[in-house]
C-alpha cells in the first residue's frame, strides 16, 4: 500500500466523518495500492478492493483469479481471497467488513462504479452499516499529484512524445494510417509503457474525426495527420497528441497551426496556482474566434489514473456541475489541448501536451520535441 496515499484517505475519512473507505474502481484501486490487478478493468464482476480504516488499517479484496498477483504485488497487506465461480463476492466482502470492525460502521464506497445489483445486496448482508459513495472524495485526492506521481507523469509523457514523433518520421507518402500505428505502439513498448490506450490516428479528411482508429487509408502529399496516444504504467496514463503534415502544408494549414500555438502559450501564461479555471478556458475560446474558428466545449483536463479528471478547463470545470468553477492548484497535472477538428477546409489540427502546475506557474512534461513548428512526413 502506498503510505502517502493511504495518510491522505485517513485525513479525508476525518474531514468527511468516515470510518472507513472502500476503493473498488481500478483506477482507485491502483492510487491505493500502486499496481492494477489486470484483468479488473476488463471483466467487471472480477472485484478487487482496496480497504482503508479510519484508524489507519488496510486490507485487501480479491478474486482468487489474481490472488497470485495481488499477493505478490502487496505480500505484507491482508488479503481476503473470493472464489469467483462459487462464492458472493458481496457476501464475503461484508463478512469482511464485519471482521475489521465495520458492522456498523459509516463506509465510503464507489458507488459510482459498483453495480447496482452488488450494491443491494452488500447492503442486505451488513444491514447495520450505512454506505456513502466517496468516488468524489478520492477523485478530489487525485487532483494533487505526489512527487512519485509526477515523476512517472512525466516519463510517461515523455514516453508517448518521442512514440508519435519517431513513428511520424519513420513513415512516408504512400504508407499508411495501419503503417503508423505498427511503428507507434513497437515504439510506445520500446521506450517502456506497460501498455497504452487510446491510439488515434487519423489523416487526409479522416483528421476532422475526433476518436478515430487507424484504418487502411493511405498517406498523400499534403495530408494533414492526427496521432495520439496514452501509454501507461502502473494504470497511470499520459496523453499526447502531434500533428503533421506529409511533405508540405495544405493552405491555410500553417496559419491555422500557428494561430494553435500561440492558443497553447495563452493558456501556459494563465495556468498558475489561484487560476480560475472557467477564466482560462474563457481566454483560449476567445483567442480561437481571432481567427473564426469554432469553439470546443473544454481545452484541458486533470489526467491521471483516469484519462479525463476534474478538474476541466471548460465550461463547466467540475463534471456534472454546469456553472461550476475551479481553481488551479500546486500539484495539478494536466492535459491541454488547443484544436480544431471543424477548421473549414477540409482539415483538423490538434496539438496535445502535458502540463504540471508549479509553484509559480506551469511546466511542460511532454517537451521530448520542439512542436511549435508543424511535423513533416517525408516523400
């Protein structure tokens, strides 16, 4: 378990009355113990949880699929063992609950991720305790990085940076969107991401699409490419995204890039401790009307274990929230980017980057390349 986080639970179960919380997300999961237990986030049933006491006690959840993992990941932590195909993971997770001392107890819980039907019936087998949901809680934590976590924050961005632009100067007109994807992700694995989410890839008129694959489309002069991607370690996750051009700009690409850059610079002289984050958001949409481009509903986002975290440079900077604000603070990781998919001529262009919130301002992670310039695809 990871002391600093589990010290910053207690004092969140203190500030909230709790007297425990139980992480069972992955993504929380992982902030608690520091790895993810493979295969959770893929079959929802498979349920591992991270138990945290107000007393500063920790236990483990876990199906016997992974135990192996789980114990050899977190060998001095107790972990209580389900058997998937027999037992009630909600009965023994209650059972469990009861034998820390929690029968009666006020528990957070992500009731945002535990199904419903798991949640009804942990309910009926510890009648006597009341259960809160706490995902806003451990979300609000998560906003402020530690230093462990911004050291691997930035080698992740650093990570999918050199990934796109190595893969981008390995391929030439006639190769296709496929072609790049297979440089990519070799590169992603090679500079040592455990894995990776999110490949975007999309050139010529498929750069106007905002979350699209690669597909068999091959390169032509004067195509515009999109290519970005999250590599991950440890469920951690940095995204960042490049755009190029394949031997030469098509018009009005270059004026459109640069008038993005200077929309990224805007916002790094805004983004400082106290910032309103409506504020900066305000600032890049009306910098993008400089050029009557159209606007987009958010330029920026926490980034983290998830790949979208409050808080939003955007409309609305606490998700579920409209009107809402935020403010910048020390510690804050953050995924910024100044684009437009709809420029009007046939083109989208995005320019993803990494930004750690510092003292006195902000610092760029993903700074592997100078892309102030747009990349170039040989012939």
């Amino acid at each position: 378990m990871r002391k600093a986080i589990i010290e910053r639970q207690i004092k969140a179960m203190a500030d909230n009355g709790l007297d425990a919380m139980v992480s069972c997300s992955p993504e929380n999961y992982a902030y608690a113990t520091g790895f993810v237990v493979p295969s959770q986030p893929l079959i929802r049933h498979r349920h591992a949880m991270a138990i945290v006491s107000a007393d500063g006690k920790t236990e483990l959840f876990s199906v016997d699929m992974e135990a192996s993992t789980v114990k050899r990941r977190a060998p001095d932590v107790p972990t209580r063992i389900w058997a998937e195909f027999t037992d009630d993971a909600m009965l023994v997770l209650a059972d469990q609950l009861k034998k820390l001392g929690l029968g009666q107890a006020r528990i957070g819980i992500e009731m945002d991720y535990l199904p419903a039907g798991d949640l009804a019936r942990l309910l009926k087998a510890l009648p006597e305790a009341r259960f809160e949901r706490c995902e806003h809680i451990l979300a609000r934590l998560r906003q402020i990085k530690t230093p462990e976590e911004i050291a691997l924050l930035r080698r992740l961005s650093r990570i999918a940076d050199q990934a796109i632009t190595d893969a981008l100067a390995a391929v030439k007109a006639g190769d296709s969107e496929m072609d790049i994807a297979g440089h990519l992700t070799r590169n992603v694995y090679a500079l040592g991401a455990e894995h990776f989410k999110l490949m975007i890839i999309a050139t010529g008129e498929r750069s106007v699409l905002p979350n699209v694959g690669p597909s068999e489309r091959r390169l032509q002069p004067r195509d515009v490419c999109r290519v970005e991607i999250f590599s991950v370690i440890d469920g951690y996750q940095a995204g960042v995204c490049r755009t190029a051009v394949v031997q030469e700009a098509p018009p009005h690409a270059e004026r459109i890039w640069q008038h993005l850059v200077d929309c990224k610079y805007r916002i790094m002289e805004l983004v400082k401790p106290g910032a309103s984050c409506r504020a900066i958001y305000d600032a890049f949409i009306a910098k993008l009307a400089e050029l009557d481009l159209p606007p987009i509903s958010f330029v920026g986002h926490g980034i983290g274990l998830h790949l979208h975290e409050d808080p939003y440079l955007g409309k609305t900077p606490v998700l579920g929230q409209p009107g809402s604000d935020a403010l910048i603070e020390e510690g804050m990781v953050l995924g910024f980017e100044p684009l437009c998919y709809e420029t009007g001529y046939g083109f989208g262009m995005q320019n993803k980057d990494m930004l750690l919130v510092t003292a006195n301002g902000c610092e760029l992670l993903s700074d592997y390349a100078d892309t102030d310039k747009l990349l170039v695809v040989k012939g």
